[in-house]
C-alpha cells in the first residue's frame, strides 16, 4: 500500500516537473499561448470557479495584509508629499535670496547699507 502512494506521489511530481519545464521552454511557447488564447476566449468556468473560491476563501482570511500594505503605502503617500513639499519650499527660498542678491549687486547696493538707514 505505500509503495503505491509513493509511485503515485513520485508520477504526480514528475508531471508537475515536466510541465514547468515544458512551460519554460522556448519550443513550446506557442502552444502555450495558443492554449492561453483560447483559455480566455473560452472564459473557462474551472478559472472563474477557482477564483470565486480563492476571493471567498483565501482573500478575506489574507486581509491583516492588506491592510499593512494599505498602512504602507498610506504613510510611503505622506512622505512623498512631504519630500516634494520641502523641496519646493527649499528651492524657492534659495531662488529668491539669488534674485535679491543679483538686483542688490545691479544696483549697487549691499545688504549691510539696507539696514543702515541715514534718517536715523
């Protein structure tokens, strides 16, 4: 009786095997699509079965992980816009103290002469 499951799980194995390595192989790749093609066309009721069945079954018990992933890429949002946020602010504080720098020097003027008022 062992010996029987044995052979039966080392077949089953073997034509898992095979069929990953036929599924990799370049020979066989438009036989490949052609059975995918006609998968779809099709709309085969043992896909749609088996992926009623994973949503209903699989998905829900799965759902801690997408909420992490939700969490994740809540918080991967926020930095972004926080990232973008200081390098506007940077930028446009640096362009402005260059403008006024170059108007100064047009005019002739230094910064230290601005706050040094002669009414006082």
């Amino acid at each position: 009786m062992e010996l029987g499951i044995l052979l039966r799980n080392i077949i089953i194995i073997g034509a898992i095997g095979a069929v990953v390595f036929a599924s990799q192989s370049a020979v066989f790749r438009p036989a490949a699509k052609t059975a995918y093609s006609q998968g779809v066309k099709n709309e085969n009721s043992y896909a749609a079965k088996a992926t009623n069945w994973l949503k209903t079954n699989i998905y829900p018990r799965l759902g801690g992980v997408s909420g992490e992933v939700a969490k994740t890429q809540d918080n991967v949002q926020q930095q972004i816009t926080q990232q973008k946020d200081n390098l506007v602010k940077n930028s446009t504080d640096a362009t402005k103290k260059l403008i006024a720098e170059k108007v100064l020097q047009f005019l002739g003027v230094t910064p230290q002469e601005l706050g040094a008022c002669p009414a006082n």
